[in-house]
C-alpha cells in the first residue's frame, strides 16, 4: 500500500493559512474570507476544543476549500480528525506510528520534519510533501536549498514564523511546494471579526504565490 500523494491533493495550493480557531463560527467565516481571496486551503489546528467541530463544518459548508488538521501529535487525533472530514493531516514532527496509520488509513500527510534522518525515514514510509518545521527558527531556507541535492524527489511546506516578506524567499526555492503561514489569519483581525481584511490579506498571498 502505497501513501496518499498529499503533492496531487494540494497542488496549486502554494500558500496554506496556519490557523487555531476560536469558534466555528469563527472558522466558517476565515474559510469564506480566505476562499474568497483565493486560497485553497486551510491548516487548522487541533489547539482547541472547538476544533475538530470547526473542521467539520468548513469541510461541510465550503465548498472548494481542503481543510487540513494541523498540530496532530497522534494516531487517535489523526482518525478524529479524518472522520471529521480533514483531507490531509499536518504534524510539527513525525513518529513511525504515525507515517505508517496514515497510509494505513488513505489519507495525505505531511509529517515535520527538521533533520535529514527524519527526512529519510518519511521517505521509506512513501511520504513526499514534508513539512520543515519551525522554519524560521532552524534557519530552513538555506537547509531546504541544501536538501535539493540528496532528496530530490521531496518537496517541502516550510512552516513556522514565516511572514508576507519572507514568503517570497521560499517560494523560490524550487523544492518548495508550497508553505504555510498565520500572518494571513492575524489575532486583531479575528478578535475584530476583520473578514475584508482576512480577504485582503488572501488576495495578496495569491499574487504573492504567482509571482
């Protein structure tokens, strides 16, 4: 058995919003705002009570947005999370237990990943679409340049204290599939219930993603 190809399942998708819902609510909102600005897919992560809850409902009510579970540290949490209606499953690292239940279970994963060793033991499970996590503080783009050259056949999803700015310096990179960030979810705009802004703030990571 062979894993999900979680590269096919986002394709396109250069920019993943990295967000912890506070309610679902809120989360049906920040999905509409950001499918509206043309992002098509949203990380959000399991910070919260409400968030298996939030997954469902963006899964259910709409349309064309992939919603990922995000900060899945387990086996039990990535099951909760796929029947909720997640399409892929995100973790700031990786175990054996969970690079195989996810192929065990026919869903994309991207597990984190900060060494080559962790590198190479996603590989032997078959996964292709890794996250480096936490990009900015272990200095990513210069180790995912360096990665190019003995694991070509892996992209990456940098994720971690990435902003608009620095966004552009990944999106370069060729092995980079896409990344993730929260600058486009900011904690004013949700407190405010800012979704014009959440919008903007969507349209201008696409055209980032494009350039």
């Amino acid at each position: 058995m062979s894993a999900v190809d979680a590269r096919a399942l986002l394709h396109g998708q250069r920019i993943v919003p990295v967000y912890t819902p506070g309610s679902v609510d809120e989360a049906l909102a920040v999905a509409r705002a950001l499918n509206a600005g043309g992002i098509g897919a949203i990380e959000v992560t399991l910070r919260t009570p409400v968030a298996m809850e939030a997954i469902a409902a963006i899964a259910r009510d709409v349309p064309g947005m992939h919603v990922g579970a995000g900060t899945v540290l387990d086996i039990e949490q990535m099951q909760g999370a796929k029947d909720a209606g997640a399409t892929f499953i995100v973790s700031p690292g990786s175990s054996r237990e969970l690079l195989y239940a996810a192929v065990e279970r026919r869903i994309a994963y991207l597990p984190g990943v900060a060494t080559g060793s962790e590198v190479m033991a996603a590989l032997a499970a078959g996964h292709r679409l890794l996250k480096v996590f936490p990009a900015e503080a272990i200095n990513a783009l210069e180790l995912i340049a360096a990665w190019r050259g003995p694991f070509a056949q892996v992209s990456f999803c940098p994720t971690g204290g990435i902003d608009a700015v620095r966004a552009r310096d990944y999106l370069r990179l060729p092995n980079v599939a896409c990344l993730g960030g929260s600058w486009l979810t900011p904690s004013d705009a949700l407190r405010a219930g800012d979704w014009p802004r959440i919008e903007a703030l969507a349209r201008e990571a696409a055209a980032l993603a494009t350039d």
